[in-house]
C-alpha cells in the first residue's frame, strides 16, 4: 500500500490539475450529500415540535360548485374553522395557516414574495 501511495503522489505531482478537479469533485459530492441529508432530515426524519404529532390533522372545505381538483382542496376561512373548534370535542388546538403575497421595498425595485402567516393558540 505504500507504494500505490508513493506513486498517486508521483502522478499527482506531475498533473496538479487532475488533483484539484479530483478534490472539487470530492468537495461538491460531500457538500452536495449533505445539504440532500439535512433537507431530509427536516422533512422526513426529524419528529415535528408538537405535543402528539401522530394527531394532528388538516382540514379543506369543498365546493361542489367548483370542478376538478380545486373543488376538493379549499383553504377553510377563519370564520368556519372557528366555529368548528366551537361544535367540536375532539379539537383539542386549532392553528391556521393563511397565505398571501407581500412586497417587499428597500433595494432597487421592489419584489413580491409569497408569506404564511400562522396563528396557533388562542384563536
């Protein structure tokens, strides 16, 4: 083994540009695996910071109204969801994710970005 290692240092020595691309290659393979893992293990793998996870649940409203896919997957306004919690029992905590669009100002021009505003206990 310490003569394989004596000669990749010989060859290395004689094409340093070979050795550069092969520790860029490493370098990007390494990076590449681990910000796939930490995006995995955010997702998938780490266990969500609620009391009981397995139990939560989210809720659409329906229009018959509307075809297609869009009549099944309604966000719930504020109003309903409320009332539910009310009726309900078995709804222990109720938090309502509502989307919308902001501009944001201060560089050049300004963009618009999609927000989520949560709002947990004490609705």
């Amino acid at each position: 083994m310490l003569k394989d290692l004596r000669f990749a240092l010989r060859s290395y020595r004689k094409s340093p540009g070979f050795l550069v691309v092969a520790i860029l290659a490493l370098a990007l393979g390494i990076g590449a695996n681990s910000a796939m893992f930490s995006a995995l293990d955010a997702m998938l793998l780490r266990q969500l910071p609620y009391r009981n996870p397995d139990r939560l649940v989210m809720i659409w409203e329906s229009n018959p109204l509307v075809g297609g896919f869009l009549a099944q997957r309604l966000p719930a306004c504020l109003k309903d969801a409320l009332e539910w919690k009310r009726q309900s029992r078995l709804i222990a905590d109720l938090g309502i994710l509502q989307e919308s669009r902001v501009n944001i100002t201060g560089g050049d021009k300004p963009e618009q970005v999609e927000s989520v505003t949560a709002r947990i206990r004490g609705i």
